[in-house]
C-alpha cells in the first residue's frame, strides 16, 4: 500500500495506546504489536480457542440450557460494549464474527481498533472501513450517505442486529442473498425480517435498536435485556405452579417470552398469566357439545387469535375478549382434529390467517402403512371467514 498519513498514523497510536488501558473482562485485551505489512502495526490479541459467537452457539444447539445461553452472551456484549462507549469508543464494526468467545466461555468485543480511526479518512484506509468487506448486512442504514459516520448510534443498530443474530442463529437479511440486494433494501428502510418463532420482547428491544428517531444507549439495550431476564426466570418459575389440583390439562401452548400460556382441559381454555400467577377462563357464548374433550391448540403468530379443536368442534378465539370469534361443528369440519398450526396465507384479494388441520387414517398394503390425509384451511380475513377443503 501507499505511505500512511502521517496524522492518521498519530491518530491510530493514540487509540492504540486507549485500547492497551481498557480492562474488561467483555472486551478483548490488546496484547502487543508487531510490523505489519500495510505500514501501520499488526494488533496482537490473545487466541480464542471457542471462536466468534455464531460458531460457538451452532455447536451448542442440543443444549438444553441454550437459551439461557444466549441471554447471558447477549448480557455480556451489551456490558463490553457499553464499557467502550463509556470510554468514547465507537467500535464501528460490530457483528458476530467480532464477538469471539474465551476460554472460559465469556463474550469479547474484538476488532474495533481500525473503524473508528479511518472512518471519514483517505482512500488509502477504504478496505478497511466498515462499510466493506461483507457487513452490509450489521450497518447503520445512514452510513450509506457519504455525510454519515461510525457514531454511537451505528453502533446501537448494529447491536439490534447482533441480538437477532444471535437468538435466530442466522444473519440479518437472511432472506437475501445478495449485498446489492441488502444495501436496496438498506435503502427503503426495510428491516431485516423477523424468524419464526422469535420472542416477542427480545424483538420489541432490537426494534428500539432501530429505532433512529428514538434510540436507547447501549448501558439502556442492557437493562432491557435484563428485564427480559428476570421475566423468564419468574416464568419458570410459577409456571411450575399447578393451575388447579382437579383439573387434567390436555395441551399448552407457550406466546412469546412466556408470558401468556394457553391452557386446554377437557371443557376449558385457559389463559395462564405468568406475571401474576392467575388463570383466567376465556368465555364461551355457547357451552362446548357433549363430549366435547379439546384434542388440539394453536396460537398465532401475533397471539391474537388461538384455536381449539375438540371431538365435536373447531373453534376460534379471540385472545383479547375471551369471546369465541368462529366455531365449526363436526358437520361442517368432519372427523375430530389431532394438529391445528396457524400460518399464512392470500386468499382472493385479502392477506389473511390459516390455520392446518389435518387428518390421518392409516391402512396396511402388502406390508406398507399408507398414510391418507385430509386438509383443512380456514382463513381469517377482515371482514369474513371461509372454509378451503
């Protein structure tokens, strides 16, 4: 490369010379430097055996504390990053594959010690900056402007990304494959999608990461996610508590971080309020038919609406009233319902609600189990309800 600025390179040993006094045990230590071949020092940092984050959980999926896992990461890279935003550090470069994990199983903020020096500078330092080199995907959408600079905020968008990154074990933008894609979608000011299955209250703090006009400071991120710990812990523990010693619970189904959970028993559907320990009864206009044991839930996506399917009936609820919005007799459905999922669906001109129930009946040919199946969509749209068989 070329000859180094000689105020750049003033600039990078006072840096230097901050990173070596920072001392926390969620930041990578700076260890020495070495030549390197660009003309500016090599950083020297203690090897991480476990690697970056992402690779570190991937390996861990089967655990059965990798949730608990990942908040605790997650806790530790607010705390590291916070520490340098104390420090008047902007990393400028924060994603997963910079987050390595030591020995002893901590969360590190590496690689922040070129971004925030070459950010604005010479030509000469643009392979460097954070705006190449793939992390597109983890940029504050700003950034794309030639006015815009790593800054405290860059850094809060990037930490949203990282939460998603981390919790779904997948990049922001998965959906799109391309960088030209993602810098277009950049643009619009699309967020990167939320996956299926992602917890409510985790997603509200990566959206207030986002949020340009409104954003927390990072030590803010950390209290929150804290917040979400401590609620999850209360969850786990008086979910545990009985709902009532006299009646037999036929299926659960969990919303969001735990903090509602469905409840069905042979002739009622439960709301269990995990914050207050209460559970609340929905209301039925009608009672349930004879018989009428409930087989099946689902929740979904939004927790608007739930679904029960007895012996008798299919019924949809409206979680907010307690009131049923839409039951089907046998007549109308057919055989009793084993497996209801919600998912979605465009029927005619409306984006609407679907849930699947489906139906088995099993025969043996020449030793072969064949299975027969019957589906069953109901879409919820705005003004109406149909039946797709």
């Amino acid at each position: 490369m070329g000859s180094i600025d000689t105020g750049i390179l003033r600039r990078y040993n006072r840096e230097i010379a901050l990173w070596r006094r920072i001392q926390h045990p969620n930041i990578l230590p700076l260890s020495g430097l070495c030549s390197g071949l660009s003309g500016l020092p090599a950083m020297i940092s203690p090897w991480c055996q476990n690697g970056d984050i992402v690779v570190y959980l991937r390996n861990r999926q089967h655990l059965p504390i990798i949730s608990e896992l990942k908040i605790e990461l997650i806790a530790q890279i607010c705390a590291g990053l916070a520490y340098l935003h104390e420090n008047d550090i902007v990393h400028g470069d924060l994603k997963g594959a910079n987050i390595l994990i030591s020995d002893d199983g901590a969360a590190r903020v590496a690689d922040f010690g070129f971004s925030n020096i070459m950010a604005g500078h010479s030509v000469a330092f643009s392979l460097h900056t954070s705006t190449m080199g793939g992390t597109y995907r983890w940029m504050w959408p700003a950034l794309l402007t030639d006015s815009a600079h790593p800054c405290f905020q860059s850094d809060v968008w990037a930490l949203g990304c990282v939460l998603l990154e981390v919790q779904s074990g997948r990049v922001p933008y998965h959906d799109i494959a391309s960088e030209q894609a993602v810098i277009v979608a950049m643009s619009r000011h699309d967020y990167p999608t939320r996956p299926w299955g992602f917890p409510d209250m985790l997603w509200h703090i990566i959206l207030a990461c986002w949020n340009d006009a409104d954003s927390p400071s990072v030590a803010d991120v950390g209290t929150m996610i804290q917040s979400w710990r401590r609620l999850r812990e209360t969850a786990r523990r008086k979910i545990v508590h009985p709902v009532s010693p006299i009646r037999k619970i036929g299926s659960v189904a969990i919303l969001g971080a735990a903090q509602r959970v469905f409840t069905t028993s042979e002739r009622q559907v439960s709301i269990w309020n995990v914050t207050r320990g209460r559970d609340t009864p929905l209301r039925q206009k009608s009672p349930m038919q004879k018989n009428g044991t409930i087989l099946a839930i689902a929740v979904c996506r939004d927790g608007q609406f739930i679904a029960t399917a007895s012996s008798k009936e299919l019924r949809v609820w409206n979680v907010s009233t307690g009131e049923p919005a839409i039951a089907y007799s046998a007549r109308e459905c057919g055989k009793p319902s084993l497996t209801l999922a919600f998912s979605t669906t465009t029927h005619g001109r409306g984006r609407g609600r679907r849930i699947s129930r489906k139906r088995s009946r099993s025969s043996d040919r020449r030793g072969w189990r064949v299975q027969r199946r019957k589906v069953l969509w109901i879409s919820l749209l705005p003004a109406r309800c149909r039946i797709v068989t």
